[in-house]
C-alpha cells in the first residue's frame, strides 16, 4: 500500500513513506461474520464526535467515523482513512487533503469538501459544546479548494498540528444543517457515518447495536480488509463489574476489562480451573495481563482548588503524605498498579530525572503530614477530633467529601483505606459512591471537593487541556489549577518540534503539577486485564501502543 504524505517544497513534491505498508496489511483475510458483544459503562450521550467527551460516546463515534488520516497502534505512524493524499507546505502551514474518490456515507452519497467545511464551521462556532477539541484549531483557516480537495492554514504551526488536523472526523452536512440546536441534536444518536458500521439500534441503559456495513466504500483497502470483521456489535450496558464478570463466564458477553481483584483472587484464584492462559488452551473463557508499551493512563484524586481548604499548597501537601501508595497498589489493587508521579506517563522519559528515584517522591508519611497541617494553621479543637482552621474570619474544620465511581471495587476499598488513614490525622473523609453518568457530570460542573478521577495516556502529550489556565473554561481543568509558569511552558511546548527539547519541557510542567498537587497522583498500570471467550480468534490481542483490546477480531 502506498502511503501519500506530500511534503510540497518549491520544487515541486518529494512523498514521504511512499511505500510504507501498515502492520494491518500484513495480517490474513479474516473470516466475515458473527456477532460479537461487548460492554459499555453507561449509554453514549452522543455519537458526534466533536461533542464526545465521555469513554462510551467516543467509541461509538469512532465505528461510524473515519478520521482524515489513522495512527497504526503497531508502529505509530500514519496512513490514509477518509483522505487519501495530503500535502504540506515546506513552511507546515498549509495541509492540503484529497478525499478518496470512493468515500461514501452510509446513504450511499458521496464524502465531499462540502462536508469537511460544514463540520469545520461546526466546530469553530462558539455555541457548539466542544472547546476542547476547538482549542486544537485556533487559528486554523479553512479553503474549498473543489469538490474532494480542502486546506487547513495555520498561521503559527504547533507540535500537534498534523496529528490535529489527521484525526478531524467529518459529518455529513446533509444530516445536520438543519439542526436548530447543534449540542442536542437527536441526529447524534443515529449516524449516517462513513465508517465501517450502520448504527441499528439503541436501548438506554440496555444495549446498543451496530451492524457492520456490507457494501462499506473502504473494505477492500489493504488496511481495513482483515478488520472490522464482525457482522454485529452490540455493547450490552453493564456498569457493575461483578456482573460483567459472571455475564464473561456464562457466555453472554465475549469480553470485559478485569477489575484487580478479579484477576488476581478469582481468574489467578478460586476460578484458575475455569480461565486458560490463551484460547487454545481449551477452557470457555481466557485471561491474562496484555503488555502494551503506550501509556495506559493514571489515577489521581483531583482537588478542587476553590475550595477554601483545598486552596494551600501545604494543607494538598499534608494530604499527599496521609496517601499510603504502597497499601493501596498492593492492597486495593491488588499488585497490578505502581504509584504514579506524572500525568504523562510514569515510565516514560517525560518524567523529571528528579523523580525516578524514591526520594523526592510523596510518601506515607503521618508525622510530615500533621507537621504541614500546623503549619498551615490546623489546630486541634478540645470539643472535636476534627482539625480547625479559621478561614476568611470562621472556624472551619477539616472535612471533605471524597467522591468515587460506584462500579471500581479498587477505588472505593482505596477510598475506606483513606478515609481511615485521614481520621486518625483529624481529617473527617465523608465517602461518596457514585454511578458513572452522575460523577461523569459532577467532574464537567467541578462539582466537587475532592474526586477520585482517571484519565488515559496518549503518546503525544499536550498539557493544555487539563492543566492550562486557559482550559479552566471550556476544558478539562475542572480544579482550577493556575501556574503562570506551567502556562507558558505549556504554550512554549506546543510550539516546539524538536523532540528532546520538548520532553526537557514536559519533564518540567510534570515536576511542578506533582509538587503543586492539584491531583494528587496515585497510581497507574502499564498493561490490560482483559478477560476473552475463546470462540474469539485474533492475530494479535493489543497493538504495540494500543490501551484496549485490539478490533482485528473474529470468529474462526
């Protein structure tokens, strides 16, 4: 297959990759058909793209909707998708695409400029409910060039800007023009997509269904002929791990996300006789831990930092030293997470060489915690054994609400090892438990004083949307977190190409986010407990930087 990626210099166009084939290519044609169910954590408010910010919505969107260009989980690099030629300026301010001439929605209409422009216009419009994704496109300009072909000119190029522009996901214009109220639009939840699936149904809080498009415009490129091999998806809505658990074991779901305990006391333990290590080994159902070498993610608490208590570094710093890392890795979760000291990967090289070694890390440690506590002006109240500060001219004590998801037995056993830890130092823990769709819209509101919260890893981290100022409206920085000095190497790290002197910078933004605390950084893993029937075959089970099972499944 060849890739064209263009780069036009003034004299004329010198293609990178010409020949470069995807690790997909190298794969067997897989057999077509057979259903394969799967579970989803809550029913997808949308399946928009642009107005996705929940895991679920996200998902669903990427069945339907092909991106310019795609990322090869194998070795990373990009191949064409919707576009099937760009060409960049030798200055990298002018991406120009070329839509693939057999690009077709599922009505059977053609993908066109039209349609890019339409959802660029969307998306740039401040009414429309997707900041987030906006922030990526400042100073983005679009031109119509003709019916397949359309620019995106940046003025001021950043380090993101390709992977920015490849990954946009058009909409059908024809679908959506007529919407009064783009953000909530019933539209959104019935997709005429370009993508390998046809959105069939969807019951709320039950299942939904997607059927894999049989006349699909793309099915015979050498990159998607050996995927997508299902007839039917349906994702059936489980938020209860245990039930995921036992709908794994008696067959009516091919595969789930292991909880730490599952794996360890149930799959390693009382159950060993049911699971095999790998689909020959004869058993219904397999598991194992799948290695991938991207970042997995990580979990924190987020502190709100309007909260008055919340708001001193000493009293965060206090905090952070009552978390006892080792207790919860080994206890809540089982020995199947390490702590966590960067939100960009702990076992990469973005993290500050300061931090590599235990000795500048946060430990459990109750005597520096109560000593940064008086410090910072807790006292202890004769009539309470809660700690009290006066703040703003009042007599606060020293109680937060720690909110948790109510289907992560790890986080809520992490969240009663805390709160026992925290009340011998005279700080009052009230646990909160909480379903996905509830903590999900809390976090949005910052909603909160204290929440146990994850977010996922991407190789190619770009800290303004959670811990800029500037993403306080609009992004992620739901703890209000502000750092002048975190800004500008956040806006200095955007704008740098050159590799290691953007990681010098991203070690720096890590080290002064894990001295400053807005969360307080936990714990992350570097592998997938997943849990599979055996009637599942696949070339392989994870990409190389993959974070979830890989999609080259099938039925043998």
């Amino acid at each position: 297959m060849k890739i064209s990626i263009l780069i036009l210099l003034t004299l004329g166009l010198i293609p990178l990759h010409a020949d470069a084939a995807t690790s997909y290519e190298k794969f067997p044609t897989q057999k077509k058909g057979g259903t394969f169910t799967d579970v989803a954590g809550m029913t997808p408010r949308t399946m928009v793209p642009m107005l996705a910010t929940d895991v679920e919505s996200m998902e669903m969107g990427s069945l339907f909707y092909l991106p310019l260009f795609s990322k090869d989980g194998q070795t990373w690099e990009d191949y064409p998708s919707l576009a099937e030629k760009l060409e960049i300026s030798k200055d990298r301010k002018v991406y120009t695409y070329t839509l693939n001439a057999k690009a077709r929605w599922s009505d059977g209409t053609p993908v066109s400029a039209e349609d890019v422009e339409f959802t660029f216009q969307k998306l740039m419009d401040p009414k429309t409910e997707a900041a987030a994704l906006r922030s990526y496109f400042d100073g983005v300009q679009f031109e119509k060039v003709d019916a397949r072909t359309f620019r995106f000119k940046i003025e001021k190029p950043k380090f993101n800007t390709l992977t920015s522009f490849n990954e946009f996901q058009p909409l059908q214009k024809k679908q959506f023009q007529g919407e009064s109220d783009f953000n909530k639009t019933k539209e959104g939840l019935k997709p005429v997509g370009n993508g390998p699936f046809r959105f069939k149904s969807l019951s709320r809080d039950q299942r939904v269904v997607v059927e894999r498009d049989q006349s699909w415009w793309a099915k015979d490129l050498p990159a998607f002929k050996s995927r997508y091999n299902f007839d039917v998806l349906q994702f059936k809505i489980i938020q209860d791990p245990t039930l995921r658990y036992e709908k794994l074991l008696q067959g009516e779901i091919d595969q789930t996300i292991l909880t730490s305990d599952q794996f360890v006391t149930q799959v390693n333990g009382v159950d060993r006789e049911r699971f095999g290590k790998s689909p020959q080994d004869g058993k219904k159902v397999w598991a194992d831990k799948l290695k991938s070498s991207g970042p997995m993610g990580w979990l924190g608490i987020a502190l709100n930092l309007k909260n008055p208590m919340l708001s001193s570094l000493k009293t965060r710093k206090g905090l952070a030293y009552l978390v006892d890392y080792s207790a919860i890795t080994e206890k809540a979760f089982y020995g199947t997470m390490e702590q966590s000291v960067s939100p960009f990967n702990s076992a990469s090289e973005n993290v500050h060489p300061s931090l590599r070694g235990q000795e500048n890390r946060y430990r459990f440690d109750p005597k520096k915690a109560a000593e940064l506590f008086e410090q910072d002006g807790w006292k202890k109240d004769p009539a309470s054994p809660v700690l009290v500060k006066e703040i703003a001219g009042k007599k606060v004590p020293f109680k937060l609400q720690l909110k948790f998801p109510l289907a992560s037995p790890a986080q809520s056993k992490s969240a009663q090892m805390l709160k026992e830890v925290f009340k011998k130092q005279g700080v009052e823990l009230e646990l909160r438990a909480m379903d996905s769709t509830a903590i999900y819209k809390d976090f949005e509101d910052s909603n909160f004083e204290a929440m146990m919260m994850g977010w996922s890893g991407t190789m190619e981290p770009d800290p303004k949307q959670i811990w800029s100022s500037e993403s306080m409206k609009g992004g992620s920085n739901k703890v209000y977190y502000s750092n002048p000095k975190v800004d500008a190497l956040i806006l200095k790290a955007n704008f740098e190409f050159n590799r290691k002197a953007r990681t010098k910078m991203l070690q720096e933004i890590g080290k002064i986010l894990y001295e400053e605390l807005p969360y307080i950084f936990v714990c992350e893993r570097h592998f997938v407990l997943q849990g599979m029937n055996s009637r599942i075959k696949s070339p392989i089970w994870i990409e190389k930087f993959g974070s979830s099972s890989a999609k080259e499944m099938f039925y043998e």
